[in-house]
C-alpha cells in the first residue's frame, strides 16, 4: 500500500476487545450516517426517521414484541453463523435451511397426529433434522469434492424455496384456504405459547439463549471447538494435527442447519401456524443473520447483542413502511451498507494509522 | 409439433436466455482472473436492469439504456473494488453486501417504475438471406436481437486479450502471483480495480438487457438468482472465456429442455432447476481430472500487501 | 536489498547510481535505473510461459500487442550467450528448479540489467549447478556487470566475490576486499564473536532400529511418481541426513513418514509394527515427531495463542482433556514450563504465534513435537530461514534428542547443516536412493555427484 508520508501504519498485533467494539459502533453510526442521505433524499429529516425508528422499536410494547419478534430467528441463525463461520465454511443458506425447519414442522403439525405436548416437541425435532440435513448437503459436497460452499449454500436456498411454493400450492394446499396458497391451520396443540399479548414465541427465544451459551462453551471449551477452530484459522495445520476437516465440516453444518430450522420451526408454529409463501416465513433473516454474526465477530454469545440491535432494524423497517411510507427495501440498503462499513473497518482493526510527527 | 420446429425453439430460447449469463460471465472471469472473487453479481445486474429501463423507457434509446446500465454496474462495482481491493476486507463478505446494496437500492429506487411496458426495446431481427438457411437460418439469423451477435463477437476478442496480449499476461500474472508481477512493475492495485470495474461494466450491461430487450419490462428482483449462476458458470467455464460461452448455452438449453417435463412435473419444481443444475454443474467439474492444471487463480480471493507473503 | 530493488521505500539516507543520488520507488523504477533481482523464492508465474514471464510488465514499444517471434529470437540469444539455455515456449510449472532460475537471470538481462541482485541465490543449487551458475557469473562480470551476491554460506563468499560487505541487525558492519580477508573473520564480524565452526558432537551410540522404509512410492501433488522405491532404516541415537536438491522427494518423503501423504507402494515400519497408510493421528501417538517445512503454513495455526498451539496435537489426551471438555489449568502450566524450558520470547502465553520471529516459531514447534519424548522425529529444514543463534540452538535440541535415543530423519537442503549434524547421509535424487554413506569422512564433491543423479555402487 502506499501510503501518503505523514501518515503513520503499523501492524496492530492483536487489537483489544475494547478498540473490537468501537470500531465496529463507529463503523454502524457512519453507516447509518450514509443511510440518512435516502431519508433526506425522500425530504425527511434524518433525525426524525432514526427517532420514530427507534420510537417504532423499543417506545411501546407492541414495538418491542416485533423487535423481539425478529430477533428470535436472527439469534437462532446468527448462533448457527458463527459456528460455521469459525470453521471457515461460508453458509448462505440459512434462508433456505429456515424454509426446510419450517416445511417439517409443518410436515409434523398437519399429518403425525401426535398427541399435546409430544407435538410441539417432534415439530422441533423434525425441523432441526430437516435444517441440518438441508445443511449437511453443502457441507458433504464441499468436504468431499471441493465445491464452492457459497455457491452451492445460496443455490439451495432457491431450491428450498421452490418447494416449499410447491407443496403450498400442490400437495399441502389446504381444503378451507380456496383461493389462497396456504397449508390449513395447524391444531392448538401445534401452536407455541406466547408472552402475554405479543408476538413473542418464547420456547423459541429460550432455545435461542440455550443455543447462543451451549455454542459459546462448545466453540472455547471443548476438543470439537478446538478442532473448529483449527480447521477454520488453518486447514493445513488441521490436517498436521490429524484433525478430520470432512467431520468438523459436517459438524459444523449439522449446528448450523439445524439452528436454521429451528427458526423456521418458530416461525411457522408460532407466528403464521401454518406453511405459507416462503417470502412471509423468513424476510431475509438468513442473509441478514451473516451480518449478525460477522458483527458479532463469530462471537456466539455477542450475536444475542447483535442480533437484538438487527431485530430493532427490522422493526423499524415496518415504521419506515407505515408511517414514512417508504419501500421497505430500504433497510436491504441499510444491511449492505452497514456491511460495507463494518468489513471496510476490519483494516483500522489490523492495522493503526496514526498522524507521522517529524 | 415437428421435431425440427421443437429444437429451433428450444435453440432460439437457449441463445437468447445464456446472452445476459454469458456476458455476466465473461465480465466475473475478468475480475477472478486478476486475483478479485465479486460475489455481487446478483446486486450489479438488479442495478444495471433498473437503470437500464430508465433510461431506454424515459429517452426512447434502448441502446444507451444498455450502455448506462453499464456505466452504473461498473460504478457500482467500484465499490467491491475499494473495500477488497484498497481495504483488503474479505471477499466474500464485501460481495455479499454488494449485493444487498444493490437489490435494496433498486427495490427503493425501482419502486415507481414497476410494471410500466418499454415500447421502446431493442427489437429482434432477422438478418436477410442466412435466415433462410435450414434449422441454422432460423435459430441463429432469425428473431434474435444484435445484443446476441455482439455477445458472441466479444468472446473471441476477450479470449485473445487474455491470452495474447501483455494486458492479459498482466491479469493473469496478478491473479496467480501478484508479488511476482509487483516485483516486475506491474501495478496490482490498478489492473484489479480494471477488471473489477470491467466486471461491474459487463454485468451491468447483462442486467440492462434483461429490462429492455429480453423482457422489456422491470420488476423488482428481475435477475432471479442468475448473479449466482453466473458465478457457478464461472468455474465452470475454467475462467475462460470460450468455455463461458459453451457453459452458457448449455445451461441456457438445460433451462429450456426442463421446461418440457411441464406434463409431469409441477411449475413450481421445474423452476427450482437452474439452480439445480448449477450445482450439478459443479459437481461435474469436481470430477475432472485436469482440476490441478486448469484450476483457479492462484490468488483468487486473496488480497495483496508488498512485503507480505 | 528490497529497497534496492524499489519494494520498500528508505526512512533515511539516499541511493546513490554512478555517483548520482537516485530514488527507487517502485520495482518499475529500479528497471529504469538497469538494476535487476533474482529472488530467493524465484518471481516468476508458475502458468505462464517462459516469453510471457519475460515480458510481464514490460513495455517494449508494440503496444499491447506481443511479438512472439522476436521475444523468442531475443531469449535465444541471450540464452546462448551465457550459457542459459531453456525452451521459451514451455510453462514455467513444467520446468525443474535449477531451470526456473535460469529464466529468473534470464529476465533480468532480457531488461537490461546492470546492476543484478542475487538472494541466495545457491540454496536449491546442486554443487555442479553451483558451479555453472558462478561461471555464468563470472561471464555476466566480465561483460561488465555489477552483481551483488547475498548469502550466508560463507565459502561461496570466499569463492565468487571480489569485495565483502558484513550487514548485522541491518547495519554495515565492514566492507572488506574478499582477497584481504578469510572465513574465520567474516563469521567473527557476522555474529560479533568468535563462532566454532564445527558442532561438539557426542559419538554415536546406535541402538534398537526404530524406523524400517521399505520400497516405499509414492505420488506428489500433480500425481507423478514422486517416491519410486525408497528403502533405508533409522536407529535409535542417530540422525540419518536426507540430502538432495529440492523437490527430488523429500517433502513426500516426510509426509508420507507423518501419515500427512499415501504411499501407493512399498511399507513403513515401527518398531516392528506395519503403520503404512496409518492417519497422521495414529503415527503421532505411536511417537513420531513432525518439524514440518512450512512452520507458519502447517506447523501452527498463526492466529491462535503459544498456549494452544502447544497442545495442537495432544488437546484430544488428557490431561489437556476430559471428556469433550478443555483443560485451560493444563494447557496454561503446560505453555508456561514449554517457554521457560526453550527459552520462547513472547509477553505470555496468549500472544498469537503469528506475532513471533521466526526463530521463536520454530521453539513453539520443538516444544511441542519433542514433548512426550518421542521415539522417531521427522525434522525438515529445522533451522530454514532461522538466524544464527536460533540455528545453533535448533541443532543443540535435536543433538540432546538424539543423545536421549530417539531417532531422528533430518531433510536439509542446506548440506553444511547435513555434513555437520548426521551420522549418516542419504542422498535422494528424482524419489531414488542415491546411496547411503557415513558423514564422519564424507566428501562433500563425492555427495555433489549423487545429489546430481550418480548412482553410488552398491556395496
């Protein structure tokens, strides 16, 4: 690089968890300084967006159950991430190992006719299963024949999609929804119990702070998270230490996936009840999570953070709908930009700049 | 239905659907080939379709609709270039975003735009007298638009500027050793940012023809996924540029060949094939044995510091 | 020197070129001013041609067009010139090592070198390959050029230079005229004390065989035959030296021996056991050591701490383990007796590895690999890249090791550092057994000739 004189870089050997934080903060606040343009460019005062934002998010219970409401599947996938992450394996797919949780549960609420509680419990079961194996595909054709994992994570998605557009308007489509692409309602028993009046599905949320913690300890306590690790900063070294890269991978992705599913999972059995259009089951929680996660700097307890301050911005995207009348897509704008900004930082992490004194 | 009338169809659909992927194409092996992975291809061609359809739906110039969808692609993927390029941030992870940015701003930007007709698209031809050659007349000469002749012009040109010339010593030498070609005086940084922006021009254009010649139309989230196909197509063309266009084709008439399992298979499924296919695809790459001669750039994806090997 | 060469740019001080202050601030300014490099680590791009290599970067006036007839007129006769011959139209990967640097001296003429900057230049050189590369030299001075030669061998000093500059800690110590001066009192100015040239070696005292090779073949990375029918033993208290020029299967060699490569030929024994094609976990549990080549690349993970790359291989036993759980309490006690004992520089047991010099690498690398007193130790170019005091101490280690009665396969390219340390030396040439000979009398022509494919007679 070449740099002007009077600046000054240096290696940072290991930047501190402190300078971690504030650099990633400062990187959100430009980001959402850039942001501001598009409120001005609309004629509405930054300031007043980011407030009724925030306003919209946290100022009521109701805001606060759609934040929460939102974490609960960032949580679960953005745990899942960093798992992944660490190991080195880019998994795309959340979105997809999401859809394929929730066709399970669904699979399981509609058609097992398992009794009460035992229902609730399979529909978990299945939708971790069905993530995981959703996850293990890429995992398999990456460990065994080197393919792309972003490529053939993000192809699936798709895929998962389309099945599930399928089976709601084919085989699953229910008899009392006529017009609709709808699965039919499932039974009580299949429906998770909620805080008070809101929208808070909380075993889900549970399962979240469960998995954040046991993933934590998993990831810096034991020989699995180790040989994660390993194989993540160095895959040769890996294989110099007789650590196997095709099970961690498949370990990996097996938690991963599986967390996914457990999203989609919550998702169907505790906001919609039912199987529905993909794009109403997850709203790019997936692709959103990989922010999460990075932010969390495959941190799996900082993701419950992370993913809290993500569901605030999801949230406020219903504000920025309603009330501002803006398109919603403008918080796909705020996502990649706070990317941007956050991976552009990395370089103020690695390196220090300083003003050259003579 | 004739067999003959059934594969001229097929052919016809196939050139016309693998025109935007081969030209997205040819523009990621550009940028892989000089060492730079752009996962924002998806975001770079929403763009160019957003902003090519402006442009041809507000002036009446599909042609310069084509060309600003260009110019737009390649600003955008400026940006790809400054924060993996310059900053040295991950790959990966800056293409993701790039994508993100890019579906978002045209979800924002689009949103008026939905739904209106282009009565002004680049118009589909028939070139006199080679149409009339049989079964070929038909599926090269006739109903295609020039986009198509000029995509397949560029293949070999592209090609030869990789291969013979010392701007294609240059890309190549940068993406499998840049401290090598540093140490030589070649410049990294520049010939990246070139073949990344070249890159974000090609995709650009790719996403521009989708709106205003091969469905002359924008909808929000238009590109459907073919930014990632792209990539796939990548590797499979081995990051050259004749095997994207046979890659291209092929997966275009894939695409149209699975269309006429309709009888038996549901809507719904038929359209989760591309991307099946793409993966297929590399799976059957996976199997070649030539993978340790013909494989990636060296440097792909790994960004270059003087000094640090 | 990469100053010189316009990759780093001075603090301080100036450049001067035929008595006039120049400034190199970049590779494509050195060019200008006719000074050339040939690197240690050769620069050239393994997938293109040997012309394209040449005119990488160049600007010869066609524009960006290429003229291939006359890049390969030109190559030809500089070729003939000095004695440099080598097929322009072949891919730089297809090419053998002594070859590749052939074309790296080659490029340099080719853009009108003056001044060539040579980066130990003889370390991947048979001694005849030597000999030729100096005659080249030799011709390249007489023809009025400045080369200057860095190395630290210090007889290749004595042999080709005219005049001598000592640089330590990145000073000039003493520029002397190499006829006014001798070995002794170079390696003196170079380590700033007196330095015994050879190492205080205990007599061998050979033991039990520990390792039996046994028409062992193998392939290398591209799936050629890189191992074809190796067979040697090693026994307890010895160091076997592995000599040959670099890539002649040496790095198969190793990785076959760890478990890391697959034999397709021929068996491996252990102490009676039969371990070939056993996984790198059960070859190091049946106490095989591995100093890997690639310190940095494979033999630590560079972003983890000195403490966990101390127990990168034995974290599965306990007592780093229990169970699927960690023992921090083990790996701490474990990381803080390993740096005292060999003397690791680091603020703490938390420091990254990647953070380390070189030398203080390689101590987390022994610390680990002799821990648990291994039986056989497979060392690869333990003191590569080291500086002199790290290099002394890496030999000390293994000779204490070799003391205790392990076995140990020592793979040099550096044949001072074989002659010095082995007991026997091994030759290997194109994955062939060349011959095996005692070091305590071994002449160094004698393993020259081998190492260049002169099969020794069978005894």
């Amino acid at each position: 690089m070449t740099a002007p004189n009077w600046l000054k870089i240096e290696r940072r050997p290991v930047a501190s968890g402190r300078t971690v934080f504030i650099i990633s903060v400062l990187a959100i606040l430009a980001a959402l300084l850039v942001a501001a343009i598009f409120f001005a460019a609309y004629g509405i005062s930054p300031i007043y967006a980011y407030y009724l934002i925030l306003r919209g998010a946290l100022g009521n219970m109701h805001g606060f159950s759609e934040t929460i409401r939102r974490m609960i599947p960032l949580l679960l996938c953005g745990v899942g991430l960093t798992v992944a992450f660490r190991a080195l394996f880019w998994n795309i797919g959340a979105e997809g190992q999401i859809l394929m949780g929730a066709i399970a549960a669904s699979g399981v609420a509609l058609f097992s006719g398992l009794p009460g509680p035992l229902l609730l419990i399979a529909m978990f079961i299945a939708g971790f299963l069905a993530g995981a194996a959703w996850g293990l595909i890429p995992a398999a054709l990456k460990a065994k024949l080197g393919l792309n994992d972003v490529i053939t994570t993000l192809m699936l998605n798709y895929v998962a999609m389309y099945v599930v557009l399928w089976l709601v308007h084919g085989p699953w489509k229910g008899a009392s929804m006529r017009g609709y692409a709808y699965t039919d309602m499932f039974p009580n028993a299949a429906q998770l119990p909620m805080i008070g009046s809101t929208s808070i599905h909380w075993p889900t949320l549970m399962l979240g702070f469960i998995a954040a913690v046991v993933m934590y300890i998993l990831v810096n306590r034991t020989r699995s998270g180790f040989e994660i690790r390993v194989v993540g900063e160095n895959p040769e070294a890996s294989r110099f230490a007789g650590i196997s890269q095709f099970k961690t991978t498949m370990l990996v992705m097996f938690i991963s996936g599986g967390l996914a599913g457990f999203a989609g999972v919550g998702e169907v059995a505790g906001i919609y009840h039912r199987l529905l259009d993909p794009s109403q089951i997850s709203m790019g929680y997936g692709f959103t999570a990989i922010i999460v996660a990075w932010l969390a700097r495959k941190n799996p307890l900082a993701v419950i953070v992370t993913s809290f301050f993500f569901g605030i911005l999801m949230a406020g995207g219903d504000v920025i709908k309603i009330q501002l009348r803006l398109p919603f897509q403008l918080i796909n704008v705020f996502n990649g930009l706070i990317m941007f900004f956050l991976i552009g930082s990395e370089l103020l992490i690695r390196y220090k700049i300083s003003i050259r004194r003579r | 239905m004739g067999w003959e009338t059934w594969i001229i169809a097929t052919l016809s659909r196939t050139l016309a659907y693998g025109t935007p992927l081969l030209i997205a194409t040819l523009g990621e092996i550009f940028a892989e080939r000089a060492g730079v992975l752009n996962l924002g291809v998806e975001g770079m061609m929403i763009m160019g379709a957003y902003s090519g359809f402006v442009i041809a739906y507000t002036t009446g110039h599909p042609w310069l609709g084509i060309l600003v969808a260009g110019v737009v692609g390649a600003v955008f993927s400026i940006i790809h270039a400054f924060v993996s390029v310059t900053l040295k941030a991950n790959q990966v992870v800056s293409g993701l975003a790039l994508t993100m940015l890019g579906l978002g701003l045209a979800g924002v930007l689009g949103r008026g735009w939905e739904g209106l007709p282009l009565f002004t698209p680049i118009h589909k031809m028939t070139v006199p007298v080679l149409s009339s050659i049989p079964v070929l007349g038909p599926i090269l000469f006739k109903g295609q638009n020039l986009v198509v002749y000029l995509t397949m012009l560029l293949v070999p040109v592209l090609w030869y500027v990789l291969f013979r010339t010392r701007i294609g010593i240059s890309i190549r030498a940068v993406g499998e050793s840049p401290a090598t070609a540093d140490s030589l005086g070649v410049n990294v940084t520049r010939i990246r940012y070139l073949c990344v922006i070249f890159g974000g021009f090609l995709a650009g254009v790719a996403g521009g023809y989708l709106s205003v010649a091969y469905r002359p139309s924008w909808t929000q989230g238009m590109t459907g996924g073919m930014g990632w196909i792209v990539i796939a197509l990548t590797i499979f063309a081995f990051w050259n540029p004749i095997y994207g266009l046979l890659g291209s084709y092929l997966f275009a008439a894939l695409y149209h060949l699975s269309f006429r399992l309709q009888a038996w298979v549901s809507p719904e499924l038929l359209k989760a094939m591309p991307y099946l296919f793409a993966i297929l695809v590399l799976i059957f790459v996976a199997q070649g044995t030539l993978k340790k001669k013909m494989g990636a750039p060296a440097a792909l994806s790994v960004p270059y510091t003087r000094g640090e090997e | 020197m990469r100053i010189l060469y316009g990759l780093y740019q001075p603090d301080e001080g100036e450049i001067l070129l035929n008595g006039k202050p120049i400034r190199i601030s970049s590779p494509r300014a050195a060019l200008t001013y006719h000074i050339g490099m040939v690197h240690q680590h050769f620069r050239l791009v393994p997938t293109l041609s040997v012309a394209e290599n040449m005119v990488l970067g160049l600007d010869e006036g066609t524009g960006p067009f290429l003229n291939y007839r006359q890049t390969h007129k030109k190559i030809s006769q500089i070729a003939e010139k000095y004695g440099l011959v080598v097929d322009p139209q072949a891919k730089v990967w297809q090419l053998t090592v002594g070859q590749q640097q052939r074309v790296e001296i080659l490029k340099a003429l080719y853009r009108q070198a003056d001044v060539l900057i040579m980066d130990e230049p003889t370390s991947v050189l048979t001694p005849q390959e030597v000999d030729q590369l100096f005659a080249t030299l030799r011709t390249l001075v007489d023809d009025g050029l400045t080369i200057i030669f860095i190395t630290h061998k210090l007889d290749e000093v004595m042999e080709i230079s005219d005049r001598v500059t000592v640089l330590r800690k990145g000073k000039a110590i003493a520029t002397v005229n190499t006829a006014d001066t001798n070995k002794a009192e170079l390696a003196k100015l170079m380590v700033g004390r007196e330095v015994v040239f050879r190492l205080e070696k205990n007599p061998v005292k050979r033991g039990e065989k520990i390792l039996a090779v046994d028409d062992l073949q193998a392939l290398n990375d591209r799936g050629l035959p890189a191992l074809r029918g190796v067979s040697f033993e090693v026994y307890e208290g010895e160091i076997l030296g592995v000599a040959g020029v670099s890539g002649n299967g040496q790095r198969e060699l190793a990785e076959v021996l760890t478990g890391l490569r697959r034999a397709t030929g021929g068996h491996v024994t252990l102490e009676g056991k039969d371990v070939t094609n056993r996984s790198a976990r059960e070859i190091a549990d049946a106490g095989v050591a591995h100093v890997p080549t690639e310190r940095k690349t494979m033999g630590t993970v560079p972003s983890m701490t000195i403490r966990e790359n101390l127990i990168l291989k034995s974290y599965r036993q306990p007592p780093f383990s229990h169970g699927m759980f960690l023992d921090n309490k083990a790996a701490e006690e474990n990381a803080r007796a390993a740096m005292k004992e060999y003397a690791i520089l680091a603020p703490n047991i938390d420091t990254a590895v990647k953070v380390l010099s070189g030398g203080n690498i390689q101590r987390v690398v022994l610390a680990r690999e002799l821990s648990g007193d291994p039986r056989l130790i497979i060392a690869a170019h333990p003191t590569y890249g080291l500086d002199v005091g790290a290099t002394e101490q890496v030999r000390q280690i293994l000779l204490a090791q070799r003391d205790r009665g392990a076995g140990i396969v020592l793979i040099s390219e550096d044949l001072e550092e074989i002659m010095t340390m082995s007991d026997r030396i091994l030759v290997l040439f194109q994955g062939q057994v060349m011959g095996i000979i005692d070091a305590e009398g071994a002449q160094i022509e004698r393993i020259g000739l081998m190492m260049a494919g002169t099969e020794e007679e069978k005894k």
